[in-house]
C-alpha cells in the first residue's frame, strides 16, 4: 500500500473478501498511479471473510490526507462496520471521511479519478454515487 | 440493584458463555439466510471479551459495560459487533453504578434507541430488534424475570414467519421467509442468561 503525499483526497475500499479489496486497489493504482493516497481493507480479524473495525480504522490512517478520505463499501457489514470506525476517529477527523453510497470496485476507481484532479471530498463522493443515480 | 465483583464476573461469564455454546446452532440458523458467520463472529467476540476477565470485573458497572461493548466492536468482525456492541456502549453510558429497576428500564431503551440508529432499522425487519423491542416493553410494564425471559425466547420464535427487510437475509425475499433471525437469536440467548444471572445474583 504505497502512499501519495499529493493533498488528494484519499480513498480506502472496503470489502468483506480481502481479494476484492486488494484487486479493487489494483485497479485504482493503474488508473491513477500514485496520484491518490490509497488503502484497503477486507476480512475478518483473523482473516476469514467479513469485515472488521480496526482494519478500517488502520486503513483510513494509511490513507490519510488534510482534504478528507472517502471510502467505498461494499455488503452491509462493511457499511456499519465503517460508521463505528468514522465515529472512533478523533473528532478533528471524523468530519472529514465520508462512506460514499456506491458499487465498491467502480464507485473506488471512479471517486479516486475524480480525487487525482484535486477534486475536494464532497465532488469525490459525488462522483462515485453519481453511478447509482 | 447492587452488583459485587463476583456477580459482574458471573454476569459475563453468562453472557459469554450463551453465546459461545451456542455457536454451532447460530451458524446454521445464518447458513440458512445469511452468510453463515454469525455464531463464530459472535463467538470470538465473547471469548475476547471472557479474555478480559478477571480484570474487567474490577471495573465499575458502567465502565465494565463499555469495555464489553468496545471489544464486541472490534473483535466480532460482521455486522452483528457495531450492533451488540452499540448496546452495551450505550448501556454503559446510561446505567449508574447501582442501577435501580426504572434506571435499567431507562438505560436498556436508550440503548435500543442507538441500536437503531446503528442499523438505520426499527422492529419488524427481522433483526435483533424484534428481540430487543417487545422485551424491553414488557421489562418496562413491569414483567417478572421469567416473563422476560420467556418473552426473549418466544420473540426470536416470532421472527421465523418474518420477511426480512434488512441486513443479509433481505437478500433472499420471501425465502428468508420460514427461518428463525440468527440475530434475534442470539439477543435472546444473551437476555437469558442476564436476566438467569441477575435473579440469582440481584434479585431482578
């Protein structure tokens, strides 16, 4: 998980199969190289499919950035299990990470594209869950 | 009600062991309508949070509840640890360290309250809340340990005919239909054992 020290807005994937998360990152790095501080996080806490707090939590500190940090989910656990990480942030930070309501592999190549133009993290989420809309 | 340090490490070991004895059976219920994690996930959160022990009895009530609810959030690894785990965070915030009846009626719906916020769900979707709701209204109108007890047997029951409208099992439609919420389930073990536990060491 090599990281980006360009002010972009960071992305982290979130996925119960840590494969997908892995894969879905692939995916974002060929897009945008290292343009966009980037990690991910999939499994449970020992290593079966789920999702799980810390790992989140060790995740957005990967990708940190002053401009905010979306992050891509994809089955419900993922989404709650993301919330109760956003709340267990420093209030400094809480403010800044959004769970962004979009398909998890596009919404994460998407949002982080948006994000490697120096977008700010409100035009990222927007972005990523316009491919609902 | 007062609580000593024997009868809050008591009160755990109930709470955990319910649980964890009753893994495999949570497992299949969520084999059926789920992704078939739930009695392990909720398994290793409890034996994370016995691995506390003897410790976390040392803690006064409301913080020994938190810690449970902490480690729940961190360990359990599905849905399920933000939700239980939610409740007993809020449950810590809201009891005082001698609760009386009407403090825990009062602490037990606010955590409920925060457990829904959590699932952005209310009772009647098939989740723990159809466990949690009508338990905490017949605690509140005043019914007797075994009542309560009863009634958290009996609601997970009532989840069997339920369509399910969120978390895993609204997946499957009308097939989640005939099948008892593996969530709801485990609500009712955790409130059998409590309610088991603070007669023998509280008079509830």
């Amino acid at each position: 998980m090599s990281n980006s020290e360009s002010g972009n807005v960071g992305i982290v994937i979130v996925s119960h199969s840590a494969k997908i998360a892995e894969g879905a990152a692939d995916m974002v790095r060929q897009m945008v190289g290292n343009a966009v501080p980037l990690a991910w996080t999939g499994g449970d806490p020992e290593g079966g499919l789920g999702t799980n707090v810390a790992g989140i939590l060790k995740a957005i500190e990967i990708a940190w950035s002053s401009a905010g940090v979306a992050i891509l989910v994809d089955l419900g656990g993922a989404e709650t299990n993301s919330e109760m990480a956003v709340e267990m942030l420093a209030e400094d930070r809480r403010g800044r990470v959004v769970i962004c309501n979009a398909p998890v592999v596009e919404g994460a190549v998407i949002a982080a594209t948006e994000s490697s133009g120096g977008s700010s993290l409100s035009a990222v989420q927007r972005s990523a869950e316009e491919f609902y809309a | 009600m007062s609580l000593n340090r024997a009868a809050k490490e008591n009160l755990v070991r109930a709470l955990a062991v319910s649980v964890i004895e009753h893994a495999d059976e949570l497992t299949s219920l969520d084999q059926a309508i789920g992704d078939g994690d739930h009695g392990l996930n909720m398994k290793r959160g409890f034996e994370a949070v016995l691995a506390t022990l003897p410790g976390l009895a040392d803690k006064s009530l409301p913080e020994m509840l938190r810690t449970i609810g902490t480690t729940l959030v961190m360990k359990v690894g599905g849905a399920s640890g933000p939700l239980v785990g939610t409740f007993f965070i809020e449950l810590g915030k809201a009891v005082p360290e001698q609760p009386t009846r009407s403090d825990l009626v009062g602490a037990t719906g606010k955590a409920i309250e925060s457990v829904k916020a959590r699932g952005r769900s209310e009772a009647g979707q098939k989740t723990l809340l159809d466990v949690l709701v009508p338990v905490q209204a017949i605690f509140a109108a005043g019914a007797d340990a075994e009542a309560i007890a009863a009634e958290a047997a009996k609601a997970a029951v009532r989840t069997t005919p339920m369509l399910a409208t969120r978390g895993r099992a609204s997946f499957l439609g009308e097939r989640s239909i005939g099948h008892m919420d593996p969530g709801s389930r485990s609500a009712s073990l955790l409130i059998g054992a409590a309610v088991a536990t603070l007669t023998i060491e509280a008079g509830l």
